[in-house]
C-alpha cells in the first residue's frame, strides 16, 4: 500500500467519491485518512470506481466537518451517478449541524430508485470542532468503532431503544417512512473513531470462520496506534494474512479520524469570512446548474456560535435535539 496523499479541506468543500483513494485529510479539529479500493475481481485488478462511496465536507465557518462511508449496491456507472447525486446532497447540507434531514433525504432519494434494486448502508458523522463532538447516524452499516487511551477500541453504538413507532435505521432505500436518528459522543483529544464498509467484518479468520465484529476488534486491538497514519494499512495488511482471498472479493473502505484540539476557537477570518463564503454558495445555488442552496440549519449553536463562543455549548448531538 501506497503512503498516503494529504489533501488540506477549505471551509465549503466537498471532497470525496467512489474512486480509489489513499489520502490524509486536515479539517479543522481533526485529522482523517481515507482509504477506498474497488473490487479486484479474478483478474486481480482493482476496478477504476467501485460500489463504496465517502465524502468530507466542511462548513462556511470550518467547525462542521462532515464524514459518510455507504455501501451502495451495484458497481460502474449505476454507483457514479448515485456518488454524484450524494455529493450534490453534501453540499446542500453542508452547513447544518444536525444530520438527520441529510440522512432522510438519502433515504428518499434510494427509495425513489428501489424498482431499480439500488439501496446502500451508510454511517454518516457530523464532528463539531468547537465541543469536540462527534454525532453518529447509522442507516443499516456496520457500527464504527472508537479508541481511547487506556480503553482501546470498543464499537459505538447506542444501546438504549429509540422512542419512535416507525422502522429505525434501515438501509438506505428499503422504507421511505424510516426515522433515523442519531447518538453523540464527546471526543477528547487524541480519541481516535474508525469507520469501515463490510468487507472487513466478511473476511476470515485462519480458521476459515467469518470476523464478525468481535474478529475485527480483537485484530485492531493488535495494532500499535502509536501512528495513526498507519493504523489503517497495518489493519488492511493484518487482515489479509489472515486467510487467502480476505479484502479481494469486495470493495474496501475506511475512514479514520482523530481529534487534534485544534478546532475549539474560531478563527477571526473565518467569522469575517463565513456570510461572504455563505453568499457565494447561494449566489451560485441561482446559476443552471448550481445545484442547492446551501443554507444553514437554525440551531442557535449553529447560527450564532461562530461569533458567539457560548452558543456552541448549546449542541451536544443528543437525539432529543430536534432538527430545524
């Protein structure tokens, strides 16, 4: 595996896609590398896109970062366009706080296209850098898992039931009535949060026996994490000794992030910068072909916290935080 690329995220970007990619990404508050190889197939060689999808976004001000690993079903020319139609919903939501119209607008958008036989799973988190808080909204994908010094590895998940009648959750694309909801962890700095697509749990063990998750986390709890920037193609490598074939016969991704600390104050320029970035983003939403508007959610941590310190203790990603 090659070392990877460094791509340095400016505040309204959408990054990200379902090509290969081995890159270290710097956003404000935290650091993330993102690795995504197609399927090989028999030939052994790794297809140009694949049916795995990830995207980064940053908000006008720099302290929402944004993060989605899908698994979409398909592969070639079918997933590309549902990549290009998940970017142009990266961007639309680029400024809200709270994921869960995001995720309910996917889940339309693959419900619309269900005759077709399209669905995907997807984990999408929202990191807040001036509270440190990461939100998960998890539609149907393998849960991620985070890393604490003197805990190690443990999958983030949110045990207590939903207080909510309708399915929960589900694939995207499988019940256009799903409610998603969301759980929210407080990162402190160095916590380390590990995203991935199915391939991993579906390898083998050297016994022939499927991972499962409790595999997977005994194989990263093996790995030093000294170096972040290694955990990932020390994983992906550890894997693949395991058993003949692990990590060929599907796509592979992973998202890893790390909090640095480095995003709790906002600077001076992005509070004079942010309505202009926000203008031109409306601005262009009126062009042929402009797509969305990129309007910002109404939560007060939100709209206010960007000049306003104390407003932005006002968030803390909990489900019972409606969305505006």
């Amino acid at each position: 595996m090659d070392d990877a690329k460094t791509e340095i995220m400016q505040c309204m970007e959408v990054w990200g896609g379902n090509q290969p990619v081995n890159s270290g990404v710097i956003m404000t508050g935290i650091d993330a590398w993102v690795y995504c190889r197609p399927y090989t197939g028999a030939a052994g060689i790794a297809a140009q896109a694949g049916g795995d999808v990830y995207f980064v976004s940053s908000c006008a001000t720099g302290r929402i970062t944004r993060l989605l690993v899908a698994d979409v079903s398909g592969h070639g020319s079918a997933v590309g366009d549902i990549a290009t139609s998940l970017r142009t919903l990266m961007r639309k939501y680029v400024n809200y706080l709270d994921p869960r119209q995001f995720v309910g607008e996917m889940n339309r958008r693959f419900t619309e296209l269900s005759e077709a036989g399209s669905f995907a799973t997807a984990i999408v988190t929202t990191f807040f850098a001036p509270t440190n808080h990461v939100t998960f909204c998890n539609a149907g994908h393998p849960p991620p898992l985070i890393y604490r010094d003197g805990q190690g590895w443990i999958y983030a998940e949110k045990k207590e039931r939903f207080d909510d009648s309708r399915p929960s959750n589900l694939p995207l694309g499988i019940e256009d009535s799903s409610a998603y909801h969301q759980f929210a962890v407080k990162l402190r700095v160095g916590d380390l949060v590990l995203c991935y697509t199915d391939g991993l749990p579906e390898s083998r063990n050297c016994n022939g026996e499927f991972l499962g998750q409790e595999g997977l986390l005994e194989v990263l709890n093996s790995i030093s994490v000294a170096d972040p920037s290694q955990i990932v193609p020390e994983l992906l490598r550890a894997i693949e000794t395991l058993h003949p074939g692990n990590l060929t016969g599907d796509d592979v991704t992973v998202l890893l992030f790390r909090a640095n600390g480095l995003g709790s104050k906002v600077p001076f320029v992005n509070r004079v910068l942010a309505p202009l970035r926000l203008l031109r983003g409306l601005a262009a939403s009126l062009l042929p072909g402009g797509g969305p508007a990129p309007w910002p959610d109404r939560h007060p941590a939100n709209v206010g916290g960007a000049i306003f310190d104390s407003l932005n203790d006002r968030w803390s990603g909990g489900d019972d935080e409606a969305p505006k």
